[in-house]
C-alpha cells in the first residue's frame, strides 16, 4: 500500500496495457450474443407430440394393462423419470398372435378411437367391482 504525503494524495499505479489474446475477445462476444433477443416475424406454432408405446405379446389383457401401469414408459425407473405418465394404458389384440394382446399407452384422446377400432379395451387398475383386480373395459 502507498502512503500518502504531506503533499497530497497517493499517486495511482501507473497504467498498463493488457494484451488480450482473440479467442478470449470471441467468447466474450459470443457470451454478450447469449443475451441478445432476437426477434422475427414469423408466426409461432403449437406442437403436439405423440407419445406411443407398444408391447406383447400377453396371455390375457389384465397382464397388458399390469405390464403398462409398471412400464419404463409410464412409471421410468430409479435414474430416469418416466417417459409418458400420463399416457393411458389399453389393451388391444395382437395383430401377430391370435387370442393374445398387446400393451398400448398413449397419451392423445385419438388414440382411444384407435384402440377402439381395434377392438382393444381401456386398463382400469385396483377395480374394486372386481375384487381389486386389474381389468380391461371395452372401448
């Protein structure tokens, strides 16, 4: 530290000029771009996903539906959150193999119309009018 005089206050340390190597510059202003709002004139849309996840074949639609509601789709796992829990799970018959199903979940009401095409049902869990068993009802 400089202590001042009796004649005045302590000079400042002299200037000194800093070399500053060009790529620091360029991400000093590739980090003030970040920042920057860009505006344009386009309209903006609304995008709708389709979340769908197929599985079979089972013996019978309750296995369907017990297998969706414990799915890595609709529950995930200990490192990852599911990937669509709020889709709906249904049961519809396997195209492949006569007299067994397939899981369904998907998250867009169409797709009940599909399931329902299909003549798949919807999994209804815990179905106290069946003892607390997993059912599958008709669409």
């Amino acid at each position: 530290p400089q202590r001042s005089t009796c004649r005045g206050a302590p000079k400042p340390p002299p200037e000194r000029e800093v070399m500053v190597p060009s790529w620091l510059r360029a991400l000093a202003l590739l980090a003030s771009a970040q920042s920057l709002e860009i505006k344009t004139s386009e309209p903006q849309m609304n995008v709708t996903v389709l979340s769908v996840a197929k599985l079979g074949p089972f013996e019978t639609e309750p296995e369907a539906c017990d297998y969706c509601a414990q799915s890595f789709t609709k529950a995930g796992g200990p490192q990852a959150g599911p990937v669509a829990d709020a889709c709906v799970c249904m049961a519809l018959p396997d195209a492949d193999n006569a007299g067994k199903f397939t899981m369904f979940c998907a998250t867009p009401p169409s797709a009940a119309g599909y399931v329902k095409q299909k003549e798949g049902c919807k999994c209804k869990f815990r179905d106290m009018e069946a003892m607390g068993k997993t059912t599958c009802k008709a669409l």
